[in-house]
C-alpha cells in the first residue's frame, strides 16, 4: 500500500468516526447536524469505493450504484438551510436527482454484471464521462446555493445573537469554493488524462477538503448558531411598537432579565411570541439585538442596586452575576458600551 492509499485509508476511518460522532452525540442541534452526519458518512462510502476500485477487476464496479455525486452535497444544503432558518416543503424535490442516479447506475452495474460486453458499449459512448460532468454541475450549483445561503444566514446574525464569534457559516463557503475547484480539476483530469500534476492536485485539496471540513463540524457541533425557521411576519412600525411595549411589560414584571441564561429562544417560549417578530421589534425600534436589549436592562438594574443599602457590602462582580451577567468580561464591557464609562469610574463620579 502506497503513501496515498494510507492517507485515503486513515480518513476513511476518521470519516466514519465523525459521522457517527454527529450522528449520535447528544447536541442541543441533534436535528441539525444529522445531515453533517449523513454527509460524511456518504463520504466513508466513497473512500471505500476508491479501494474496491483498486482491488475489484471488474468493470461493473465502476458503475456501483453507490456513488453518491447527486447525494452528499444535498445533505449540506439541507445543514445550511436548517442552520439559517429557511424552512421548505419541497425537500424531497432535491432527493430526485439522487434516486435516478442511484436507479441508472443500478440497472447498468445489474447489466454489465450479466454481459461485461456491454461495459465496452458505455465506454465507447463516454458514459462515464458524460455522467462526471453533469453531476460537476450539479454539485457546483448547489455549492453556488449554499454559498448564498450562508451570506443571508451571516447578515441574520446580529439580530439573534450579541456574540457572533465562531457562529457563521465561512467555513462552510470555504469548503464550498474547495469543492467548486475540486470539480473542475476532475475534469480537467479526464480531459487532461497523461497530466502528472492533475491528479497530485486533486488528491491534495480533497485530502484538504476533508480534514478541513471534519474542523469545522466538530467546532460547531455544540455552538448555537440556528435562527429559527418560524415565518416573519410584515408588521407595521406601530405594530411593532406594540410588540415591544408588549416585551417590556413582560420583561420588566417577571424580571427575565434576572436569568444569566435568557436568550431569544428561551424569552419566545415564555412570551408566547415568535423569534423572528421580537427581533424584527428590538431591532426596527431599538436598534438593537435581544442580547443587548436585556444586557440594558441588566445595567440599568446594577446601577439601582448600587445606591441600595441592602447591596453596599458586595462587590462590583457579586451585583453583576446577581443582575444576570455570567461573566466579568461581558458585564465590563456591556457596561462602556451602554454608559459610556468603567464601573469603577461610574462609581467614582456618582457616590
């Protein structure tokens, strides 16, 4: 076994891993990354075929129905989506081009298996060359799509989330442009078949690809970055108005703000209000995400307990944890940002 067959057998085994790692473990986006799961474990399947390529003599193997070109890249599209919020009724649609793929190759593996003459026949019609080519551009549409979708998942970031730190989808669009060239060097290899350097490239950057895009799964496989799918609603501004007259009197009556682990999901449930319509009022008529609106309403509340005599004993950091921040950086620097001066200078210029 060569260099290269024991890189391929090592990720294969890394692959296999990883699917069952999204696959099972217990993440608050179980739902999510399952189709992270589906997707590497149709890569294991893949890695396996290069082998039996290798090792089968026979020529209906190329033509095993297990291919997966029309497939894997679906079950990305279906993680960006849910990622992003876009909901669809039509997700079988976008199986249809895998079933037929796994249907032709089928009846032709079944067909070459019976009389391997008719392999000849398909070779000399370019078969295998036809089909590369139609499912380079289907996987590199449906790259261009995922792209566009994790743009519009990156600009809905803000509103749902104050920290956006390791929460958009670059490295998704990354390994899409990775997967785009990918496709383009396949070509290029079959149009360009004596080429010593082609095929060193190709093995490289999928090589790449792969380890690049088993990081970034695991990075996210717990970060919560889904916007909810809920259907946005075209409020007038005096509607909106009402719906965050509304979020006031709720927030302020139950002191939700209060609780360190109040975020946009959690708040929707209690209020009985959709995401989409508390954001679109915070941000319409506050300016603001829901995290920085209730990191408001925290700082106001350590500025009432300082001049309380009941609080005079505590310390900056013991008032802050009670009024809901969960860490001295956050409170620190929520607090310049909305007062426009340190605790301790605050402190300072009113006691």
């Amino acid at each position: 076994m060569n260099a290269k067959d024991t890189l391929f057998l090592i990720s294969g085994l890394q692959t296999l891993i990883i699917s069952f790692v999204l696959l099972l473990y217990r993440s608050k986006k179980l739902h999510v990354n399952r189709y992270l799961g589906l997707f590497f474990f149709t890569l294991f399947v893949e890695i396996v075929m290069y082998f039996l390529f290798k090792f089968i003599d026979n020529p209906a193997i190329y033509y095993a129905p297990v291919r997966f070109d029309f497939l894997s890249i679906i079950f990305l599209f279906f993680y960006a989506l849910e990622t992003a919020g876009i909901s669809t009724r039509t997700k079988i649609i976008y199986y249809i081009p895998a079933v037929i793929e796994f249907l032709a190759l089928s009846v032709l593996f079944i067909a070459i298996l019976v009389n391997p003459q008719f392999y000849e026949i398909l070779e000399d019609y370019a078969f295998l060359q036809f089909f590369r080519v139609i499912s380079s551009i289907y996987i590199v549409s449906i790259c261009v799509l995922i792209i566009r979708i994790a743009l519009r998942h990156q600009k809905s970031l803000f509103i749902h989330f104050q920290n956006t730190k390791f929460k958009s989808l670059k490295w998704l669009v990354i390994f899409c442009f990775l997967c785009i060239f990918l496709n383009v060097i396949r070509n290029l290899v079959s149009i360009y078949p004596d080429s010593v350097y082609l095929p060193v490239i190709f093995c490289t950057t999928a090589l790449f690809s792969l380890y690049y895009i088993t990081i970034g799964s695991l990075i996210q496989i717990n970060i919560d970055n889904v916007i909810s799918s809920q259907p946005e609603v075209n409020e007038s501004k005096e509607e909106l108005e009402e719906v965050l007259n509304n979020i006031e009197a709720y927030l302020v009556k139950n002191k939700l703000y209060l609780n360190p682990e109040m975020n946009l999901k959690t708040f929707s449930r209690k209020i009985n209000l959709p995401e989409r319509t508390i954001s679109k009022a915070i941000n319409k008529i506050e300016k603001k995400n829901f995290t920085s609106y209730i990191n408001a309403y925290r700082i106001e509340e350590f500025k009432n307990r300082l001049t309380n005599k009941e609080y005079k004993k505590y310390s900056i950091s013991a008032i802050a944890d009670e009024v809901g921040f969960n860490s001295r950086a956050s409170f620190y620097k929520n607090f310049k940002d909305i007062v426009g001066l340190s605790p301790l200078d605050y402190i300072k210029k009113y006691k």
